[in-house]
C-alpha cells in the first residue's frame, strides 16, 4: 500500500509539473506575440513631429514578460529614423515621456495614477485587462478562445495628440 501511495504521490507531482510547464509555455507565447503586436502597432501610428527625433521608446510599467520579448524583438530596429529603445517603469510617478507605455494586467491598478502622469504626453496606453478602455487606454489585449486580440479606443488615442491608421481600426477586435 506504501508504494501505491508513493507512485500515486510521484504521478501527481509529474502531472503538476507538466501543468506548470504548460502554463509558463502559454505566457511566453502571449508575451512574444503582444510585443510583437507593440512593435507592429509602432509602424501604424502616427505622433505628433515633437515626437519624431530622439529614440522611440516603449515603456513597460513594473515586471513583465513582455519587456524581455520586446528587447529581443526590437534590438537593432527603428521606428522610421528613430532607434527602439525599451524603458521599464518602477512606479507612475517615474512614468517619463515615451511612444508607448504598455501596463500589463499586475499593474492596472495604478492607470488613474498613470493617467494623470501622461496627460500632457502622446503617449499611448495599452494594457491587458477589461474595462482598462473604459477608464483610459488606447488599446486593451484580450484572449478570444485560444488567440490574443485586441480592442481599441481611437478617441483615448486622439486625446493624446496620437492618429491611428485606419488598418488598425480594421484589425481590432473591437473599436469603441
């Protein structure tokens, strides 16, 4: 009875492994394929001409996936003339001038203090949580069935100074 036990303890621990690995395998691919999303949504909006000289930097609030993915996928690309520089944010307050600055859902709590840090920027919000278009964000990444989409606000765009291609507007899942 003691090595059933055992073997049914040793399957279980296998099982939540494979589950764990499966789940870390699933974030990395939606981390990879929202900076990428990022990356192309720089090639499909269009900034104020202050906005045009310097580095194109993306910021990401606190600790995300999405940041190392970004890194990766960005070294050594440009922005029409603008060399790709990608900034992480510790805190609203250290929010500073960039492109984009996308939250990620750990971090929406702090979008009314983010709000008010940009209000003077074009800088354009994306996050990844419901009801984050509602309270500001240009651009909110959702999961439909097993793909990553996205939904959009050319209004909360527009406040900042920031024109969306209508291709974009096209590609969204939904448009407010």
């Amino acid at each position: 009875m003691n090595k059933t036990i055992i073997k049914m303890r040793k399957i279980g621990v296998i099982c939540l492994l494979l589950f764990l690995s499966a789940l870390t395998f699933a974030q990395t691919d939606i981390a990879k394929a929202e900076a990428l999303f990022i990356y192309n949504f720089s090639r499909l909006i269009e900034w104020p001409a202050t906005y045009k000289t310097g580095p194109f930097v993306i910021g990401i609030m606190g600790k995300s996936p999405v940041s190392d993915q970004l890194k990766v996928l960005t070294t050594g690309k440009q922005v029409g003339s603008q060399p790709i520089s990608v900034k992480i944010f510790g805190s609203a307050d250290e929010v500073s001038t960039c492109h984009i600055l996308f939250i990620p859902f750990s971090e929406t709590k702090f979008l009314p203090g983010i709000l008010t840090q940009v209000s003077s920027k074009s800088t354009l919000l994306i996050t990844e949580k419901n009801s984050a278009i509602e309270q500001g964000a240009a651009i909110n990444f959702v999961v439909i069935g097993d793909k990553l989409k996205f939904e959009m606000s050319p209004g909360n765009a527009q406040k900042y100074d920031i024109k969306i291609s209508s291709k974009l507007n096209e590609m969204a899942y939904k448009v407010y």
